[in-house]
C-alpha cells in the first residue's frame, strides 16, 4: 500500500477518529495524552476553532479544527517528531509542519492576553507582597532568567544560533513570580546571545529601561528605614546587567555567606 492510499483511510484509521474518540470515555487516559481533560480541550477548541477551520471545498474535505488541535496539542504534550504524528494522525508529514505552528500561534493569540497579559502597578505591588510574604525579600518584582531550548540550525543561518555550551538553540526568556508562575515571557532570540543580550533586545527589558513597565514607587525596606526608599527590582544571575530596578549578585563570594548579594539583601527564607 503506498502513502496516498494510507492517507486516504485517516477517517476510518487515523489516530484522531479511532485512539482519540475512545479516550474520550475515560476521562483519565484523555488527560494523560494530551495534558488537558476533555473540557479544558472543548473550551480551548471553542476559543481557537474560528482562526483554524479550512473552508471545505469541491476537489477535498479540510482536516476538521478539532483534528488540527488535537495533532498539535499531542505534539506539544510528548515533542514527537513530526514524521510520528504525521504516521499516527495519518496525514502528510508537510501538513503536519503547516498545522503545528499554526495553531500554536492561534493558542497562544488567543489566550494570551487572558491568562499573561502585562502586569499593572497592582499586579507587581502584589507581587512584592507575595515576595516579601514567602522569601522574606522586600520589593522584589519578579526573577529573570533564561532558558536555550536547543533546535536543528535553520539553513544559511551561521553562528546566530549556536550557543556558548556548543549547541544550536533559540532563547527562552522569563519572568516568574514568588510562587513560580510565568509572568512574562519572550521566545526566540538567537542562541549565540547571552541573557543579557536577551533581555536588552527584549520588548519587556526596553520597558525595564525606558521606565514604561508601570513599577510601584520606591519603598522603604523593614529594619532598613535609615536607607531611605529603595527601589523596586528583579533579581537575577551573573549574566544580567547590574541596573537600578536589576539586582544580580557581585562577581564572586563577596558576603559572609558566600551567597555574592550585599549585606543590605534580606536572607532567604529558614
């Protein structure tokens, strides 16, 4: 049997129209395989079905919003390679390039702006809060750091992604909360950048310097009143610049504990 004969029976075997619709009755194995229970996948399919349906016309039947999600969530849920899910789904292996991006673009156009929009001055004074409340560190916005997802080298693209640990990567740089929860997030900077690099070409670290991020004023720190106010700061490694609303450690075991912040940080949480 050749390809075009297998990819002519994905309605009658294809992993979405038989594996797919049986999970459906067991709630739990739903969950496992694509990482969302059948209502949270519903509800996402009702929010991003709009921007991925195809217009069915007389020479084909588009593949349905719903496969189109489910071929891009399973990829998200287990990083397949495209040739596995094409198999599986029983679709071409080009149209399963064409889908993934695509829909993951409707997800995140979608949701973004819902569940990570940019926080507002309450958002961080909140945030400070909680810092202050669980680690014991007053006025602190969030910790930056980043994160080199490693890929294939696109063509004709030299050294831009190739990275100090000798690999090919794109940046993943983010800002999380004092209970861990991405707050913002930038994806796709060369991999030959360094995090501060990253952060400065940044739209987040352009607000950061430019004044335009909506921080709170500056605060006076507990036990410390005698510094006067301080300003509010991120707080991340050796490889981001030192900044007024920046806070990275001295080069080197410059406090008693060996810990590189100075005298006046507060201590971590016992």
């Amino acid at each position: 049997m050749n390809i075009t004969r297998i990819l002519q029976t994905r309605r009658q075997h294809g992993e979405y129209h038989r594996l797919v619709q049986e999970l459906r009755l067991d709630g739990e194995r739903f969950q496992r395989y694509f990482r969302l229970d059948r209502a949270q996948f519903d509800e996402l399919l009702t929010r991003v079905g709009p921007r991925i349906t195809r217009l069915e016309t007389n020479w084909r039947s588009p593949i349905s919003a719903a496969e189109r999600l489910a071929i891009c969530l399973r990829y998200l849920a287990t990083g397949d390679s495209y040739r596995s899910i094409a198999y599986s789904y029983r679709v071409g292996i080009t149209t399963v390039g064409y889908i993934i991006p695509e829909v993951a673009t409707a997800i995140w156009e979608c949701l973004v702006s819902e569940f990570m929009p940019v926080p507002k001055k309450e958002d961080w004074m909140t945030i400070a809060e909680e810092f202050r409340q669980h680690w014991n560190f007053p006025n602190c916005l969030g910790s930056i750091d980043g994160k080199h997802v490693n890929i294939q080298a696109p063509s004709k693209s030299g050294s831009l992604y190739f990275n100090y640990k000798g690999t090919y990567s794109i940046v993943l740089l983010a800002v999380v909360d004092a209970r861990y929860r991405f707050r913002v997030v930038d994806v796709g900077a060369y991999g030959r950048r360094s995090d501060g690099g990253t952060l400065a070409s940044s739209k987040f670290g352009k607000a950061l310097q430019n004044g335009r991020l909506d921080l709170p004023e500056d605060r006076l720190l507990p036990e410390a009143e005698h510094l006067g106010c301080q300003p509010h700061v991120f707080v991340a490694d050796e490889a981001f610049p030192l900044q007024r609303h920046l806070m990275r450690p001295f080069p080197g075991p410059t406090s008693p504990e060996g810990t590189g912040y100075s005298i006046t940080d507060s201590p971590a949480p016992g």
